[in-house]
C-alpha cells in the first residue's frame, strides 16, 4: 500500500534520526541495517521486532539470547502467519509474509534495524548513476512492509512508533504496557493487545491495600516503562489514600553490580517498609535479586512485581530462595496449546527460517553444533536428535498469546480492508494496493473478533487493550520446589482466591 507524501517527510525523518543521535545513510543496502532476519514470502509483508538477545556490555549491541521473550516470541509471530496463510476463511487468496528483526533489547539498536521497514517507501534519485558500461542500474526494490508485530519493551516501541508514524505503518504490540503509549496525538500509529500499566498500578494499589500494608517503597528502571509505570503507581496511591511510599529508587541504563547494592542498602535504611513495588526489566529484577542475596537478605523483603516480572521462570533463574513470597502481575492469559505442539515440533531440519535457531539450540540443550560456535562452556556435541521438552524443560512463555492475538488483529484488519475495498475482486485490488496506512490503522482501531484464548480482542480509541490481570504468588508448594500459584484475578476490581 502506497503513502503519498513520504518524500516530503524524508527531512523530518533526518531531523528526528539526528536529535536521537542515529543517522543512517538510507541509500545503503537493506543488509547493512539488519544483517540476520528472518524472511518469508507473502503477498503482504509483516514486519516483526523481538528482543532475540538481551543488551550487550561493553559497547557491543547484542548479548545473550533469550530464549523465552526472544526465540519463543518470534515463533509465536511465525506460528500465527501459518496459521492464518492455512486459514481460507481469513484473507482468502492472499498470503502473509514476514521481515522480522531483533532489537536486542536496546530501543536505539531498534530504531537502526526498523529503517528496513521504511525503506520502500523512499524514493531515491538515481538518474544520475550508472554502471561501468554505461547502462543505468537495476535496482531491487525492498519488500513493502504493511504493518509491524512489536516491539516488546516500551522503550523501543516508543522509539519505533516515532519513525513508523511518520511512514503510515501501523503498529501493534504484544508487550510494551507504558502509559504515555496510550497518547494517541503522539503513538496515533501504535495500538496494542495488551493493558497500558495505569490499569496495572491500580491492581497493585489493591493488592497492597488488600494485604493491609501502608508504607511501601519502589524500584524502577530507568526508562518509559518502569517511571511511568511506578509515577502512575505513586499517583494513585495518594488517590487512594492510606499507603505511604517510603521511597522511590531507579535503576540506571546500562547499570553496574555497584548501582544494584546501593539500591539494596538505601532500602534497608527504611526499617519499616519491607515491601518493595517493582517496575522493572528482567535484567533489573535479577540484578535487585542478586543484590539482596549478596547483602544476606534473602526473605527480608516483599516483593510486589509487575508484568515484566509475571510468572517467569528467567527473572528468578537460581535466585527462587530471594523470590519466595513475591506476588506479580500478568496480563489474562492461557497457554495455547496449538503453540506447545508446534514448538516441541520444531527441529534444526524443519526450521531453517529461523536465522536464530541453531543458536537456540545449543544453548537450549547445552551443546556444540559447529567448532566455531559461540559457546565455549561446553564441549559437548548436538547430535540434532534432541528434542524440545524431552531433552530439555519447555514451558509457554507468557506473552505468547498476545503475540498471537497481535498478528491476528493485524490479519482481520487487512481482511475487513480488503473485503470493503475489493468487492468484486480476489486478493489484492489498486485500492488496496494505494491505500494509506492510515486507512489499515482505522480497521484494526474497529477490528473485535475472539482471541486465541477465546477471549474478545478489541481496541478503544487510544489503540489500549482491556484491564484484565491473573495475580501469582511465588510459593514452596509439598514438593518443597518453590513455583507460582495463581492467587487471583484483577478485571477492574480485585478479586482474591
């Protein structure tokens, strides 16, 4: 679909590369931007950016891979597009394809590898170019990215939405909950399946409240997510009335093991407050968690954890002891089991389109595949006979539904677009074909249709999903290995178990 006017906002895009410091020369080629990514044909291309690695140290963009919100997200993406292209009910006659990226889990990295999204809809000047023997070149015009599946965390997405906006593409996350995502005269592009955090606060207002505590104290990373999400937390609190924060620490970017100890020993400086509201990415939470257990402190504190936290097993990865008692917040959510059955499917044979696989695999069952792989830990060889939740433990992320549900809302939009547009046509008519991005925006703001929780996915006029949250607690069960049990439910009011 065509958007006129792009050249137009060409400098404006400059202006906005240059001020976040990020000047790109559009007219290298795509590999330059996103050297490894996963590509599949279709007559409609959606883009899609995961945290495949986590942030690199030392000046290096990308670290290690993450298994659970990368490789398990992304098959999520390419799950859904099987599912839909197998589907003749859903966008007969047309296929989906998909250009997906990973962001590293650094929202400028993120911004350098989304330019391949953007770039078919620059015109270049090449009038003046020519080959050795005179002849003017042959260009191969980039796939046309009609829509974009992320990004995860809302640091990134914000960054995104700032360039996707200004191309028309619309965007859809299955992750990024910050409030000021929900301030459709700047994100007007961006939409998304899951609750802004201003809902999730509320819920932990509750829960504190419910609990009978009155003096808490906070953690957030630095960034998006994790200060607007405990602002939002503070402002309520004083709405409510009755909880005290007693105060409010911030992880730093790119933060040091010292940064981690002193948020530690600031909070015990406070004797009275144990319990700890925390707004965080997975490496904070760890590196909190980390921190508690070098101070001795382990069962001092109790910790109230937001989505990022959820009932994920990495963020507390041999830290559990620290993590006992913990109550966190997800999203509503069931395991898809039509998703369990693809990805202990999945072998080094049948998945050659994930780029990101054979990574995956030796560090999924601690193994070698090649004598230049990267791990250096092990000397153990992959025999490529292992299998996923045989060989090794495999558990459904817990964003995997929403990933789902993101790319099916972006499916349903472009066939109610394509039902409207092309009446009398089979597949793709001019109409859609030149159609504004704005016009997809619109059909996915109206798109409502049952999720693959069996639950509604809609969209009010900000591009907010509903309030709906399942509460967990940490807890050593009868087999003495300490586990999440959901201890209740959160749809606009709190109800505990």
């Amino acid at each position: 679909m065509a958007r006129p006017g792009v050249c137009a906002k060409l400098s404006t895009v400059w202006r906005a590369l240059w001020l976040m410091g990020t000047v790109v020369d559009f007219a290298l080629p795509q590999e330059t931007y996103a050297p490894h990514s996963i590509r599949t044909e279709g007559h409609l291309t959606l883009g899609g950016l995961f945290p495949v690695h986590s942030r690199g140290a030392d000046g290096t963009p990308c670290g290690d891979l993450k298994k659970e919100n990368g490789i398990q997200r992304l098959e999520a993406m390419m799950y859904a597009l099987d599912q839909i292209n197998q589907d003749d009910q859903l966008l007969p006659n047309i296929t989906l394809g998909a250009r997906v990226l990973d962001t590293c889990s650094r929202d400028t990295y993120a911004l350098e590898q989304s330019l391949t999204f953007v770039q078919a809809l620059i015109t270049k000047d090449t009038s003046d170019v020519r080959c050795t023997n005179g002849e003017p070149p042959v260009f191969v015009k980039p796939e046309k990215v009609v829509g974009v599946i992320g990004a995860s965390a809302s640091s990134v997405s914000i960054m995104v939405a700032n360039i996707l906006r200004l191309f028309q593409i619309p965007q859809i996350s299955y992750a990024s909950t910050a409030p000021e995502l929900s301030d459709d005269r700047r994100y007007d592009f961006f939409s998304r399946v899951v609750p802004p955090d201003s809902f999730q606060a509320q819920a932990m207002v509750d829960i504190i409240r419910a609990l009978g505590w009155t003096y808490v104290s906070t953690i957030a990373s630095e960034g998006s997510y994790g200060e607007k999400g405990i602002e939002a937390f503070t402002q309520l609190s004083k709405e409510a009335g009755g909880i005290c924060v007693a105060q409010s620490l911030k992880i730093p970017h790119n933060p040091k093991l010292e940064d981690y100890d002193k948020a530690i020993q600031q909070l015990l400086e406070t004797q009275h407050s144990r319990a700890v509201v925390i707004f965080a990415s997975e490496e904070d939470i760890r590196g909190v968690l980390n921190a508690t257990k070098r101070a001795n402190q382990v069962g001092h504190f109790l910790w109230i954890g937001s989505d990022s936290w959820g009932a994920k097993s990495s963020p507390i990865h041999q830290l559990e002891d620290v993590a006992v008692g913990a109550v966190t917040i997800l999203p509503k959510r069931s395991s898809i089991r039509g998703f369990d059955e693809y990805f202990t499917a999945l072998t080094l044979e049948n998945n050659r389109r994930n780029v990101w696989f054979a990574e995956f695999w030796e560090e999924n069952f601690d193994c070698r595949l090649l004598s230049a792989s990267k791990r250096e830990d092990t000397s153990r060889k992959c025999t490529g006979q292992e299998r996923i939740g045989i060989n090794s433990k495999f558990e459904q992320e817990g964003k995997v539904q929403f990933v789902i549900d993101a790319v099916y809302a972006m499916a349903h939009a472009l066939h109610n677009m394509q039902r409207d547009l092309c009446p009398d046509h089979l597949g793709i008519c001019p109409q859609m074909e030149t159609a504004e991005g704005k016009t997809l925006l619109k059909y996915i703001r109206n798109t409502s249709f049952n999720g693959s929780a069996d639950t509604s996915v809609v969209f009010n006029k900000n591009g907010d999903a509903p309030g709906r949250y399942d509460l967990f607690q940490f807890q050593v069960t009868n087999s003495s290995t300490p586990e999440y049990k959901m201890v209740g439910q959160w749809v606009e009011t709190l109800q505990l178990r």
